[in-house]
C-alpha cells in the first residue's frame, strides 16, 4: 500500500492515507512519512486504534524518545495510568475519576491551552509529539495548530531583522502564571529553571526558517521584562492570526502528529467537569538546542 497525504489546510497539515500505525514500518514508509512532516508539519493518521504500547511501538521507529529526568509537570511520577513513555493529557486521576477542578494537577494542565510547543522549556525542545485520541468529549476539545513558518514569512523585513539574533528564556513557570497559577513549591521552581532558545529557527532539512514562539517564553535576553512580555504576546497574536492555523477537530482513534520545531498548538475548552477527554502523548527527542544553531 502506497502513502497519499491529503492536505488539510491552505499552508500546512495534512491527513495521511495506506499506513497501519500498529503495523512495522518499511523503510519507503518511514521516508514518506518524514518527508511528510517536512512538508505539512502536522500529519493526521486517522483510523488508528492503538494500546499504549502500539504508539510507543510506531513512535519509536521515528526516533528516540524524549526522556528527561526532571518532571515537565507537577504530578507525582507514581501511580500513573499511563505505562513510562506515554504522557496521560486526560482530564482523569489515576483512578479514573474526572480530576477535581480546584486540583493543583488541574490547574497545570489548564496551561496546556495557551499556545506553546512543546518541551520549549528544555534546553533540547522535543521533535515531534504524537497524540491519540482513546476516548474523546461529545462537544469542543480541538486542537489547534500554527504554522510557525507560515507566520514568519509574513513578517516584514525590518521584524525578521529584529527578531534574528534574539533570545528568549522559555519556562514552565511564565506559562503558568500566564493563568495566574504561581503556587509553586521550591522543588517546582528549581525544576522549573529558565532555559534559553533562539526566537528564530531554521528547519534541517528543508532550511525553513520558523518562529519558536511558545506560552513558556516570558523574557528576552537583555530586554526589560515588561517590554518583552508585551513584544511576545504581540508577535504571537501575529503568528497565530486564522490563516495560519488549522484547528483540528478529534474522530475517535485518530493520531496527531506535530513538529514542535515548525509550529505551536494548542488545546480547546470541552465540558472537562461532565465529560471524558483521554488523549495520550508521546514525543520524539529534538537532537539540538537552539541557542547552538548559527543565527
Ligand atoms: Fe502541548
């Protein structure tokens, strides 16, 4: 069976036809599908009925995983309901119960719906996330996408000279005071230390240069705090206008796959207190910081 790639949008996204997620990739079909990702940089796989341990399966025929030490979140990394590799996005506790809405847990993932990429807060931000959708809200719950390659090829020449040599220090913490959540424990805010990334990105392969704009990005190097906030959230309302953005709207069992590098995304308001969303990440390794990528 030959790989076809319907797209989905006017500048990127597309929906991927002829592969069995669960099924061993050739070697064409592994080519297809990064040349794929190089292309739309979000590709929908629809169709997929998959445990947790097919998607690490498919997963890791693209890759290595991302595996830090550190946490990404604030729940405890015991009595998960998700097997080591696979990143529980539900609005369930580990016994299956709709987490409580005042929950310190709940809280965090809120975040999770302002624009970011994901892992911008690690010093090597992650390649491509992979999110299937198991169980999926009668109402709401999309995902949006940005094309951050889109959005900077709009950009004017006197901005793209502007945001060339900056940098910016992405955390966990800016994203979550975005919300107003800043009741973080000592451990959290050392766990939480500002990592730097380039504002400009430029694709390995194809040389396309892109935005790594993020919610996690709260400060400029050598700017004053106010006058970067307010530089970033402009230039992200910018990059985040209708014509850059796909919002893809779940079929249950269709896998996502995005890269981080080329896009920002975002999650949508369901009935989170009424209603099941169990969706379950997995996420490819960048293989570069940014700041090391000549400017
Ligand atoms: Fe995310």
């Amino acid at each position: 069976m030959s790989i076809t790639i319907r797209p989905l949008h006017p500048v990127f996204a597309g929906e991927v036809h002829g592969i069995d997620c669960a099924a061993q990739l050739t070697p064409g079909e592994i080519a297809a599908i990064e040349a794929g990702m190089d292309k739309y940089a979000v590709l929908v796989f629809r169709d997929q009925n998959l445990s947790d341990e097919q998607q690490l399966a498919f997963t890791k025929q693209l890759g290595p995983l991302e595996a830090y030490g550190s946490p990404g979140h604030i729940r405890k990394d015991v009595e998960q309901r998700t097997p080591k590799g696979v990143a529980d996005f539900s609005n369930l506790d580990k016994d299956g119960d709709i987490i409580a809405a005042d929950a310190r847990v709940w809280f965090f993932k809120l975040g999770d719906r302002l624009w970011h990429s994901d892992s911008s807060f690690r010093p090597v931000p992650a390649k491509y996330s992979l999110l299937s959708g198991r169980v999926l809200p009668s109402w709401g719950g999309n995902t949006e996408f940005a094309d951050m390659r889109a959005a900077y090829d709009a950009l004017d020449q006197g901005q793209k000279d502007e945001i060339e040599p900056l940098v910016c220090l992405h955390s966990l913490m800016y994203s979550r005071a975005a919300i107003g959540f800043t009741d973080l424990t000592d451990d959290e805010r050392a766990a939480f230390q500002p990592v730097r990334q380039r504002l400009v990105r430029t694709h390995p392969v194809t040389g396309r240069k892109s935005l790594f704009l993020a919610a996690h990005a709260g400060a400029i190097e050598g700017w004053p705090i106010p006058e970067a906030q307010m530089f970033l959230r402009d230039l992200t309302e910018q990059a985040t206008q209708r014509e850059f953005v796909y919002s893809h709207q779940w079929r249950l069992h269709d896998l996502v796959m995005w890269d981080n590098r080329q896009t920002m995304h975002r999650a949508r308001r369901f009935d989170d207190r009424n209603e099941v969303r169990d969706v379950r990440r997995t996420t490819l390794a960048g293989d570069v910081a940014t700041i090391e990528q000549t400017a």
